[in-house]
C-alpha cells in the first residue's frame, strides 16, 4: 500500500487497483477500479490489504494475451 497524501492511499492487488480515501475518525472509502465500494472502519482495511500483499506475490501475475486457434492437419495419413 502507498500513502500519497490528504489521506489517500494506493493499492495494486491481484491486478486490481484499490483507492482508500480516509475521511478521519477510523473511516475510509473503498474504490476498485474507480468505482466506490462503500466505507469501513481504516484499521481494519489496511491491515488486511497489507496481510494480502505479503501473502499473495502479485508482481509475477501475467496477464494472458489470447491467440486465434490455429489448426494444422497430419497429411501423413
């Protein structure tokens, strides 16, 4: 998790990116992908994302690039 400034903070998860927004009392907002998820008590929030990025090793997620099926006939038979 980055911390970026005026209580915004960065998260790139399993290709996903999670914006926290935190509002101050032990709150924040939850974006996945730009999209608001609702609010959740701070603590909580970042100690889970930050147990998930130690525990799943996201830096070797590939995506898959998808490629045309191309057939090949056996002309030996």
């Amino acid at each position: 998790m980055i911390r970026l400034g005026d209580g915004l903070y960065i998260c790139h998860l399993n290709g996903h990116l999670l914006k926290i927004v935190y509002k101050g009392n032990n709150e924040c907002e939850i974006y996945l992908e730009n999209e608001y998820q609702g609010r959740a008590p701070f603590d909580y929030v970042k100690n889970k994302l930050n147990l998930m990025e130690k525990r799943w090793n996201t830096s070797k997620i590939i995506h898959y690039h998808y490629k045309e099926l191309q057939t090949t006939y056996d002309q030996s038979v």
